[in-house]
C-alpha cells in the first residue's frame, strides 16, 4: 500500500525535473546567436557609414579578394 502512494510521488518529481530542463533548454535555445543575426549587424554598420567610408571599404575590399585570385 505504502508502495502505491510513492509512486504517484516517483512520477511527480520525474515530470517536475522534465519540465525545468525543457524550459533551460529552450531558453538556452534563443539566448543563442545566430549568423542572421551577425549578417544583419553588418548590414546595419555598414549603412551608418558615410558614403566615403563606404567607398573606402568597398575598394578595400574589392582590392583583397583581386589579389586572392591571382595568387
């Protein structure tokens, strides 16, 4: 009989425990980084430069990657 009342307890507890590690898990999922979300960030650096430090990056840029090809 003693039996029987624990056992409802058992089950309790392992549902207690199940249900705190899904809710870490899933708030461990979206403190996550994601690469949109660096994509995105770039963007948003690169459309507050002026349009002369944009200039100045995309000839930068453009001149590293001619130079990686040739090689």
């Amino acid at each position: 009989m003693i039996a029987l009342g624990i056992l409802p307890v058992i089950f309790g507890l392992c549902a207690a425990i199940c249900g705190v590690v899904l809710l870490v898990l899933i708030f461990l999922d979206f403190r996550k980084t994601r690469i949109d979300d660096g994509i995105s960030a770039f963007h948003r650096h690169i459309d507050a430069l002026s349009p002369q430090a944009r200039r100045d990056s995309i000839v930068r840029n453009d001149n590293d990657s001619n130079r990686g090809q040739y090689r």
